[in-house]
C-alpha cells in the first residue's frame, strides 16, 4: 500500500550554509575516514582548500605547500586558457559559415552588375564589415567598370599598396586609402587588402575590406580565408569579363 504523501518525510534542500550549520568537524571527519577517495573523486576541492604546512625543524622552507600553490595556479591558467581555445574554435566554425554563404551568394549571380553588388554591398552584412571595395588596375582602359561598381586604378598602384605577398592587415589607428575607401576612409580602424594576381582577360586586382572596430584585423592574422574569397571574386569576374572585354 502506497505510504500517504501526508505522512511521507519531506525533503530538505541543504545548502552549504545550511550544511556548515549542520556539520560537525567530527562528523566531516567521519565522513572522509569512510571514505579515502572522496578528494581523488572530487578535485576541484583542492583549488579551493588551503593545504597543511609542514615544518620539520627550524628554517625549513615547505615546498610541499608551495608545489600545491604553484600547482593551484597552473590548474586556473588551464582553465582560462581552454576557455580562450573554446571561443576561438567557436569563433571559426562561425567565421567559415559566413565565408561559405558568402561564396554561395557570389555564386549565384547572374550577371556582373550583381556579382559586384553582391560583393560589395551584400558580404558588408555577410562578413561584418563596414566596407568592401572591389578594384581593378589600368584604369584607362576599363573605365567603364566604375559604372558596375568596381574601382579603376592606376598601374602599379596595388602593388605600391600591398607589395608582391598578395595581404596586408592592418589596425588600431590606419591610414586607411581615400583612393580605396572614399569619405569612409577616416571612419577605418582596421583593414585587410588581398591582392588579386592577373588572370586574362582580368588584370591585377584588389579585395579590400574596412571596418570601424579596430579589432577585428590584426597584426600576424591568418589570412587564408581572406585569399580564398579573393580567389573566389577572381574567378566569378572572368567569365563575365571575357563576355565584355
């Protein structure tokens, strides 16, 4: 027969104050005697329990105690650092999801009014970024390309800009390009410019991207992904470009 819930003992929710109220030092003491591996079990009590200091005659230094402190430490750094690796890794699966919509989206053009559109109007939102400008060099003879959105330039003019290593990162405090980024120049704390190599019919080319947060780039900052979307613009302009040219 099933006992009455009126008669049934209630359960009673200890809380460590309550159980500090409760417990005795003989009773903990029971309590870890029965059972020796309660610590082993439950390790993160010793990040929190001050260890005994041993002293064995005059003048003599513990490094028992000064193991466990050092010990203690490294055991916070760890944890700190998972952490830090915790929200990188996140912070990358987020990253190549924006790149893989943002390769999809270029993909899908049909025409090269939209592809430009979409790359440097569309990815701003995509990526979380400010600006993307997306330029080309000899600007005598493809002036025109301004009417679809991409910036002409002067001849040698990317090189001068980015070198001969194809991406330049910069930070905190840019001098970013009017050239590049027109009257949002002085608004650019951070920017990434990836050179594009010719590709005929194209010529040499440049992705540039800006953003207000001067963290979001950084000094020593992969920048294969950013090749990569590089690469990807390259390759949806040429055959547009061998339609036109």
């Amino acid at each position: 027969m099933a006992r009455s819930s009126k008669n049934a003992p209630k359960r009673v929710k200890v809380t460590r104050k309550r159980a500090a109220s409760v417990l005795t030092d003989e009773a903990v003491k029971a309590y870890l005697a029965d059972h020796p591996d309660f610590l082993v079990e439950n390790e993160e009590l010793l990040q929190v329990l001050t260890p005994p200091t041993y002293h064995s005659g005059r003048h003599v230094v513990d490094f028992q105690r000064y193991s466990i402190e050092r010990l203690r430490h490294y055991l916070t750094e760890l944890d700190a650092y998972q952490g830090r690796l915790i929200a990188a890794t996140r912070s990358n699966i987020s990253n190549q999801q924006q790149i893989h919509d943002a390769v999809l989206a270029a993909m899908d053009a049909e025409s090269l009014p939209e592809l430009v559109h979409t790359v440097t109007q569309d990815w701003v939102d995509m990526l979380g970024v400010d600006a993307i400008v997306l330029a080309l060099e000899d600007k005598a003879s493809l002036s025109w390309v301004s009417n679809v959105g991409i910036l002409p330039l002067e001849a040698c003019w990317i090189e001068d800009m980015v070198g001969l290593e194809g991406a330049v990162i910069r930070r905190g405090r840019v001098a970013a390009s009017p050239r590049i980024f027109g009257p949002a120049a002085p608004l650019i704390q951070a920017e990434a410019m990836v050179r594009m190599a010719p590709a005929k019919p194209l010529p040499q080319g440049l992705l540039a991207f800006g953003t207000r947060e001067s963290d979001s780039f950084y000094p020593g900052q992969g920048t294969e992904l950013l090749r990569f979307l590089a690469s990807v613009v390259q390759k949806c302009l040429k055959p547009w470009f061998e339609k036109t040219v």
